[in-house]
C-alpha cells in the first residue's frame, strides 16, 4: 500500500516537473516577444487611477502585461508610465515628483 503510494507520488512529482520545464520555456518565450515588440506597461493596481484622485501619495508597481517583468514604479505622468530620478539632487520622479523610495 506505501509503497503504490509512494509511486503515485513519484509520478505527480516528475508530472509537475515536466509542467515547470514548460511553462518556463513559455515565459522565456514570451519575454522574446516582448523585447522585439516592445513591453505593455501597465499599473500592478488596476485602480490607480481612481485611488490618485483621493490619496495624491498612492503608489503601485508598473510590470508588462505580457511578461509580467517588473519596472520599478507606474507613473501616471510620464510618457512610458515609468518614474524616471534623474535630478542630480533629488529622489524624486522627473515627471510626477514622487520619490525612489516608497512605503
């Protein structure tokens, strides 16, 4: 009984493997595609928009879409929806003041 058990284990063990191996060639794929084409940006909180309104210091995480590869901080001011910080002095985005480090 332990014993057809443990095989039973084996096999979904060596089943999830095979499904690992896949997905990661998947991902390694449509990470190609979007380096050609080009990443969708996107915000981590679909509601950002909404949020800005009430609450000007809210933040969320900007990844692809497509790849969901993380870029650092969503803007809603800047052209690629990316905070830039390229004031020699401050911390702060170019384009929508907020800074680097965010709670």
């Amino acid at each position: 009984m332990i014993e057809l058990l443990c095989e039973d284990i084996k096999g979904e063990v060596e089943r999830l493997r095979k499904e690992i191996t896949r997905l990661q060639f998947e991902l390694v794929y449509l990470r190609q595609g979007c380096k050609a084409q080009g990443h969708q940006i996107v915000p981590r909180d679909e509601d950002i928009e909404e949020k800005l309104k009430v609450d000007i210091w809210e933040s969320t995480g900007a990844y692809c879409e497509c790849c969901l590869e993380y870029f650092g901080w969503w803007c809603p001011k800047s052209p690629d929806h990316l905070c830039h910080y390229s004031k020699a002095l401050y911390d702060e985005c170019d384009y929508c003041g907020m800074p680097n480090e965010r709670k």
